[in-house]
C-alpha cells in the first residue's frame, strides 16, 4: 500500500474517532509498526496530530497565535485520557485532595496526576509536561 494512501486511511480513522488521544495499536489493522509511524509522522509534520509521548498521539490544532499546532484540550485532561487508554487508575495528587480537604489554601496547578501504579511513560508536547505522583 503507497504511503500516502495508509496517511489518508490514518487520517481518515482519526477524523472519525471521538476521542482526542490516539496510541499507534489503535491502526496495527492497516500497516506494519513502522509503516504507522511514517504515517503518524506525517500527520504530525502537518499539524493534524501532536506527539504527545512515546506511541501516545492527540488530536491538534494551529494556534492562531504563533501558528503552531496546539492541541485541541488541556493537557491534563490528555494526559488523564492517555493514562486511561493505557490501563492505568488515576487519582488526585496529594496537594489537590489537600486544597479540597481545606488543609491547605495553596491552588494546584493542575499539572500533576496521581496515578496508582509505577509509570514509566513522560507525557506532554514541546515544553508543557506532565508530573505524575504515586498515589496509595
């Protein structure tokens, strides 16, 4: 299959599904391992998709500010998606379960997640990354 018809065919899966993360096992259906990351490769040099971490993809946008692509959620609300499609639980992390309880007045920045068992996986895109903390 030519490599632009596999991007097309990987756009196209994109454009239908509802979520805003994709993993690269989402198109083992349509092409061999590398064949998927050539195409996920191209769809991100156009600013339709953001590498959002190792085999983990979400949905992008041009931002009409520097006309970089940005993605189209929050990157914490990503992450926590990501986290879900990879089979890990989430929680909240001890400051934000602080803030709530009243023990503390200091506002979470809404950056860390915490996550009930070890994980390995850096998320985030360009600068903006996402702390994870273990969690009882």
């Amino acid at each position: 299959m030519p490599k632009r018809m596999l991007k097309e065919r990987v756009g196209m899966r994109i454009a239908r599904k509802k979520g805003n993360v994709f993993l690269r096992e989402d198109f083992t259906d349509l092409g061999g391992y590398d064949q998927i990351g050539r195409a996920l490769g191209a769809l991100v040099r156009e600013g339709r998709l953001i590498r959002f971490g190792h085999g983990v993809y979400a949905r992008a946008q041009i931002s009409p500010f520097d006309g970089k692509p940005v993605p189209t959620v929050g990157v914490k609300r990503l992450a926590e998606e990501a986290l879900r499609r990879l089979n890990v639980e989430t929680a909240p992390p001890r400051l934000e379960r602080d803030y709530n309880a009243g023990a503390t007045t200091q506002v979470p920045t809404g950056r860390v997640i915490g996550v009930r068992k070890r994980v390995r996986r850096q998320l985030g895109y360009g600068d903006v990354r996402v702390s994870l903390e273990r969690t009882a």
